[in-house]
C-alpha cells in the first residue's frame, strides 16, 4: 500500500509538471501580450517596453520557464499580471465555490442518475424505462446554458422558488443553500443523464448473466438480486463515470457559474485566459489538475474497497 | 486581498439538507432587500481588476474608483460642466502657464491614513509621469512641466505651454484622481486592489468574480451618504440580470446593451429605463496608406455604401444614435456646423469606385469577438459587396485583436474609444501621429497635429469649439475614420431607488442616491 501510493505522489509531481509546462508553453503560443492588455488604447513602444520589462516578458521564453519552474517548486506561482495579488491564493479563492457547486451537482445527479438507471433497467421495456430513457435524452441534449436559463425564467422568475443569483455572500447555511439549489440542480441534472443511461446498460449487462439466473432459480428474491448482486456488480463502470464527470463538472461549470453568475474556477481560468494573465492561467491549471489526479487515485482506492480483485498491494 | 464567500461545506446531512431545499424550495421564498434598506446592489457585467488610478481601466473599475477617489475639479454627472471637487476653486496666469488651485481645508484620507493636502496632488501627478509607473495615461499630463506646494492648501501646476483645455486632464478620472503619498507608499503592490481615497465611500472587499463591497465614508467632505453601502455583483448574463432586477435582487443594472433585454426591461413592472448619449462612437477605420484606401474617393465610396441608420434601427433597434464625427453631442465642444455628411447612397459609391477606377477591391474589416462588435460588421460587409467591394470580416479573441491592431497592419479595424468628455480622448487617439500603432490611430492619418495644437492654444471654451469644428470638417472630408453609430447608455433601476443619475461616462455612480422607505 505504501508502495502504491508513493508511486502515485510520484505520478502526481510527473503529470503536475507536464500539465503546467504544456500550459506555460501554449499560453505563450497563443497570440496577445499581457502588457498590451493592460496598456491597451494607450500603448505607447515606450510604456509597453517598461511594463515588459517590469513582468520579465523581455527574457528570452526558456528563460523565463527557468525562472517560473524554479519559483514553482519552492510554491511561489508568481502574481496577477493584472491584480498584482499573488496568483495562488485568487485560484485559491474560486476553488471553494467551484467545489461546492461540483458537489452539490453530483449529489444530485447521484440522487437522480443512479436509481432511475435501475429502474429503467429492472423494467426494460415498460413505459417507465421509455419515460426515464427519453428524460435522460433530453438531459444530455439540451446545453446546460440552456437549461440554467429555463431553470431562471420558470423556477426563480414564474414560480418565485429560487433566486436567480447564484451565490450570495450574505451570512447563513440556508441562504447559502438557497441560491446553491437552481445552479446544483441544473449541472447535477445534465450529469444525471449520463449517469442514468450508464447505470441502466451496466445493470441490464449484469442481470443478463448466469450468475443471476442461478440466483433466481435458488429462488433468492428480487430485490436482493438487484441491489446485491447485480447493482454491487455494476458499480464499477458507474463510480468511473461518476469520477470523469466530477473533474468535468470542476472545470466546466463554467457556464453554469456565468448563467447563474456565480463565481468559480472555470470564470476565473477564462478571465485569466483572455486577459493573458499567464501568472493566473498556471496557477489555475496546476490546482485543476492537482484535483483531477488526486480523485482518480481516490477512486482507484474507492474500486478496490468495492471490488476485492482490484484490490492494491 | 482576494477573499471569497462559501457556502458551507457539504456533508451528509448538508446533502439532505440539499435534497430538501430542492423539495421545499417554495418554503424559502426569494429574500427581499436581506442586506438591510440602505444597501444598494449594482449589476456589474464583468469582475475588477486593478483599482489604481494610475493604471485603471475598464468601465468596472472606473466605477468602484469614482466612488472612493475625487479629483481637484470633477464632470458634473448631469451637465458635464467641469465644476470643483477637492479644489475649491483655481486662477490662471495670464501667459496661461501657470495654474494655481486652492484646496479643500480638513478634507482626510479613508482608513486612517491622514489629512489630505497638497503634496498628494504633486505625488498623484508626478507618480503617472514617471515612467517607471507605466501608467497608462501619462501622455494626458504630458505638458505639465513641474508641480509646486507653496503651502499645504496650495498647489501650482506649471506647464510648458498654454493649454485651455487643461482642466479636463485634471477632472476626476483615471489620471485626474488624486491619490495618498502614505497609502501609495505603504502598501506598495498590494495597493492595486486596496485603494484609499477621499471619496463618499470607502473600499471594503473584493471576492473573486462575485461581488465588490464599498462602505460610506461618515467623514466625507460633502456630507454623509445616504447608504450605508454598495455591494456590486458580477452578473454576466443580461437575461439573468434582468430577472433579478425585477425579482428585487438587484436595485441598479449597469451595463445594459442588449437590445432584447432593453425592450422587456422597458415593459416590466416597477423598473425605470434611463437612458443618455454617450462620449464615443463606435468607427470603422481605414488604414490609409493600405492599397486603394489611400484614395480618399474609396473612402467616400465606402462611408456612402454603408447603410447606417439601418443598422442603427435593424440590428440595434434603435438602441443608438446616428454619428456625424467622432464627437457627440455630450461633449461641450461639440459643433457639427458645416461637417459633411455622406447619406446611403450605393450609387454614389459605385460612381465614386468607377471614378477612383478600383474593382476587385479585396477589403476585411477586423474586430473582437465580443458582443456586438462582433455580430454588427457582417450587415456593413454585406453593404460594401452591394457595391462591388469583396469585403470579409475577421473575427478575433481580444488578447490577439489588441495585438493584431497595434501592430498598424489591419486594413480596417473597428475601434470605439470610451473616455471623459475631453475632446482630446477621442480626437487625440484616433487622429494624432503620436498614436500611430501601437496607438489607435490605426488609419495612419497625419493631418490633425496642428488643429489639435491650435485647440490647445485657443483662449475659451468658444475658441476651442471653433477649432475643433474646422477639425472634425476636416477629417470628415478625408474620411480616415467612419463613425458608425453615437453610442447610447442604459441604465435600469428598480423602484425604491431614487436620486440616481445617470452620467455620460460609461461609468454608474451611485454616491446622490437614497432608498426609498429607508
């Protein structure tokens, strides 16, 4: 076990540095100038040459991926280019209400995805799997944006249920939970899609197989066959699913952060990106890979608790 | 400091909390004025970035700052008349070189940071001259050749030569708003998003793409605010906007452009539209020394081809106004007297080709991929293929827009240039030889250097308009730039706001307004 996860900190550190560097890189790739930005209908050569020389553009690029590996490994991901706040602690900042909202998200579509999965599968072919196979169609095919804007108009606008402001910062669990409720529904409703058809073609593979038939014949009941044996057996492809769409539900919220105006890693990566603040975009990349890693060994471990043959030594 | 705001975390029971909300969420009813009856709750489109005078810019930021800083002399919101500020009033030398300005006594910085006086000035304006400060308007205060403090309430600025027009760089905004020696000094880097002013509010917290937070400042020279403070949310969507001023959550929305937005926020319940002119105008420019655009028949040819009210009342709705020059008419030195005016006429423009003998003429119009710059110039390529031109457009992110334009190679670009009403902001930038790329005079035009001299030298507001006028006649016969629609502000507000006034800045200010009931 120690083995194993002294080799995954390793594969971390590994993918860490490969991910930032190909961020560094690209960013620089990618035409536009941070000072240019900042100066921008007032640029002068004589200004734009001081406020490069002031960011350390002027360096040569090797040099200056010298200068940032090596502020990077002592943890120092440099300042905004733009805020001049120190770049960690603005990613920093966005990460808790881009996590609160990933995780209320997936409770939700966990809550919805998983159960009508199984009962699609349990009553295939019935009106019931018609019904939750074409809610699910709808689910993946109506854009998130879309949907968010729906959610507005009927629940929060028609209805009066919600606020149309996604996060508020005024004190209190409920009012926080409040405005969370219409964002949270909406990505956990587009990610329940994915997790309802999955559950329901895992569970029907899994009922399909001798082993099931064998425990029907000894006449075990219904209900144990399906969240004993079939539903512990299809929950490996599922927490996979599950896993992948968590880490996309990190980074691509964003567009449910803008509809609902809430801030979030995904705005504040894009703000970063389109102002070229290479300072903001590394930081923000290094923190969302770190995040996607780290869950993927999470799961691994989590595969292993259910399925003993996975287990690591 | 970056801070943030977070929902508590979730755990198990918080799930089910979750679950239950969702289930019960009629329960909550949606919070009406939670933050007390003295807070105000603005709209803002995008986040802020940097709160420094000397390198502020975008209309965001420009707004916290018109709350927390003041200048010497100030724009009145309404007139645009220059009226004091922290000066009490000012004399001029007769060589008209020599500006002298009496201070404002017991006037003190926020936060502790001491009393206001006239070294503060001299620091203010020396810091955007120095060039290690890379300030972004430092060509504003390029005639000023030296600052004096003969005591602590008065300040003489001394310039290189008379410029009548003086006073505007020296109004409240970016340049003109006077910053603490001590503050400045103390707080070093860390000072671009804690500013310290002496205005009628004082800067409390930023959360990241959320929400901005300003206080009253009980001790402001002109008296007390009636709020007792300002909380600006990030709300990008306009759609969403709206639905939350009308649902009470916001009172104010700043930045109001979309046209469908504009008529259901016309229409709906208890919500007042305001709306004036603004200070710029959005333009085509024509790099003249590319190609056949060097003939100035082609320009002509091209503003005639261009159906202008049409796209002011098709794809705007009539959500702007229609542009004689890049000046309009909120500027006090405005005349179009004699200006010409080049009406829709595709005939004219096919002579005018025939006449320069262009065919075949390959033009592309490039602009930024942000709404509406982005969707406009496709009516306008459609207008110049109708007259034989093979105009495209190209689209580009506005890192590699910025780029492309200060590189002087476009043969067109689109480029709207938002200020203070200060002839020499849009005058300057566009047609002066001193913005040539990586400038925004984009057209490369070299014949306006002596005019905006002349206006500088001119004794009044009288002379300055004559000359600026033989000015704008100029350039509009030569037509380097095409100005295509006078731009128009929008502002809403719900109805327990009241005092609001809306500027021509492109900034919201909301230091005059009460609450209604509070």
């Amino acid at each position: 076990m120690l083995f194993y996860l002294a080799r995954c900190a390793a594969q971390l550190i590994v993918a860490l540095v490969g991910i930032v560097t190909v961020a560094f890189f690209l960013m620089r790739a990618i035409p536009g100038d941070p000072a240019l930005y900042m100066l921008g209908d007032f640029a002068t050569a004589e200004a734009l040459a001081t406020l490069r020389a002031r960011l350390g553009l002027d360096l040569p690029v090797w040099q200056q991926y010298g200068v940032f590996l090596l502020r990077a490994a002592q943890g120092d991901m440099g300042v905004s280019v733009v805020t001049g706040q120190p770049a960690l602690a603005e990613i920093w900042a966005a990460v808790p209400p881009s996590a609160t909202l990933a995780v209320a998200g997936m409770a939700i579509a966990i809550c919805f995805g998983v159960p009508l999965g199984i009962i699609a599968a349990v009553r295939q072919g019935s009106v019931v799997d018609l019904a939750v196979m074409l809610l699910a169609l709808g689910g993946i095919s109506f854009p998130v944006f879309w949907l968010g804007l729906v959610a507005i108009l009927t629940l929060s606008h028609a209805l009066g249920l919600f606020p149309a402001l996604g996060a508020t910062s005024e004190p209190g669990f409920w009012k926080g939970l409040h405005h969370l409720a219409l964002p949270a529904l909406v990505l956990g409703l587009s990610v329940a899609a994915y997790i309802a058809r999955l559950t329901r073609s895992a569970m029907l593979e899994i009922l399909g197989q001798d082993f099931i038939r064998v425990a029907r014949a000894m006449g075990v009941p219904e209900r144990r066959i399906v969240w004993h044996l079939a539903f512990r057996n299809a929950l490996i492809p599922v927490l996979a699913v599950i896993g992948v769409t968590f880490a996309w539900s990190l980074g691509n919220a964003i567009l449910v952060e803008a509809v609902f105006s809430r801030p979030g890693l995904g705005s504040t990566i894009l703000k970063a990106i389109l102002s070229r603040d290479y300072q903001l975009v590394q930081a923000g990349v290094l923190v969302l890979a770190a995040a996607v890693v780290l869950l993927n060994t999470a799961l691994d471990l989590i595969y292993g608790a259910i399925d003993p043959r996975l287990r690591r030594t | 400091m970056a801070e943030t705001s977070m929902a508590p975390g979730f755990g198990r029971r918080a799930w089910m909390g979750g679950a239950a909300a969702l289930a019960f969420g009629a329960g909550f009813g949606v919070p009406v004025m939670a933050q007390g009856a003295r807070t105000l709750r603005v709209r803002f489109g995008s986040d802020i970035s940097v709160l420094d005078p000397a390198r502020i810019f975008q209309i965001e930021n420009q707004s916290i700052a018109g709350h927390i800083y003041n200048g010497l002399v100030q724009y009145d919101q309404r007139t645009n008349e220059i009226v004091p500020d922290l000066a009490t009033g000012h004399e001029v030398s007769a060589d008209g070189t020599v500006w002298t300005f009496r201070l404002r006594p017991n006037v003190t910085w926020h936060k502790n940071y001491g009393a206001f006086t006239s070294d503060d000035v001299k620091f203010s304006f020396e810091r955007v001259l120095d060039p290690a400060t890379g300030s972004l308007y430092r060509g504003q205060l390029a005639g000023l050749k030296e600052v004096q403090t003969p005591d602590p309430l008065t300040v003489r600025l001394v310039l290189e030569a008379p410029n009548s027009g003086f006073l505007h760089k020296l109004c409240a905004f970016n340049q003109g708003w006077i910053v603490s020696r001590r503050a400045v000094t103390e707080l070093g880097e860390r000072y671009t998003m804690n500013p310290i002013g002496t205005g009628p509010f004082m800067f409390d917290r930023w959360t990241t793409g959320n929400e901005v937070r300003l206080v009253a400042n009980t001790a402001y020279f002109g008296g007390a605010p009636a709020l007792t403070d300002i909380i600006f949310r990030v709300v990008r969507d306009e759609t969403a906007a709206a639905i939350a001023l009308e649902n009470r959550e916001l009172d104010v929305f700043f930045a109001l452009q979309s046209p469908d937005v504009i008529e259901r926020l016309r229409r709906a319940n208890g919500v007042t539209l305001l709306d004036r002119p603004a200070n710029n105008t959005a333009n085509l420019v024509l790099n003249t020394t590319a190609g056949p655009l060097a003939d100035v028949r082609v320009r002509r040819a091209m503003i005639h081809a261009l159906n202008r009210k049409a796209l002011i009342d098709g794809f705007f709705r009539g959500t702007k106004f229609e542009a004689t020059s890049v000046l309009t008419s909120t500027f006090q030195e405005f005349s179009d007297e004699g200006v010409p005016r080049y009406p829709y006429d595709p005939d004219r423009a096919r002579a005018l080709l025939r006449e320069a003998g262009v065919s075949n003429f390959r033009f592309e119009i490039t602009t930024v991929g942000l709404n509406p710059f982005d969707r406009f110039p496709v009516p306008l390529a459609n207008d110049l293929q109708q007259v034989g031109i093979q105009a495209t457009v190209r689209v580009l992110e506005r890192g590699a827009y910025v780029q492309a334009r200060s590189s002087g190679n476009l043969q067109s670009c689109i480029t709207a240039v938002v200020g203070p009403p200060d002839p020499d902001s849009p005058l300057v930038t566009l047609y002066h030889t001193r913005s040539h790329p990586p400038g925004l005079n984009t057209s490369r035009y070299n014949r306006a250097d002596d005019l905006l001299a002349e206006a500088a030298r001119a004794p009044d507001l009288a002379g300055r308009r004559a000359v600026y006028n033989r000015l704008l006649r100029q350039t509009m016969e030569d037509v380097p730039v095409i100005p295509l629609y006078a731009d128009r502000l929008f502002i809403a507000h719900g109805p327990n706001v009241q005092g609001f006034v809306q500027n021509s800045l492109f900034t919201v200010n909301a230091s005059p307004v009460s609450l209604r009931g509070a």
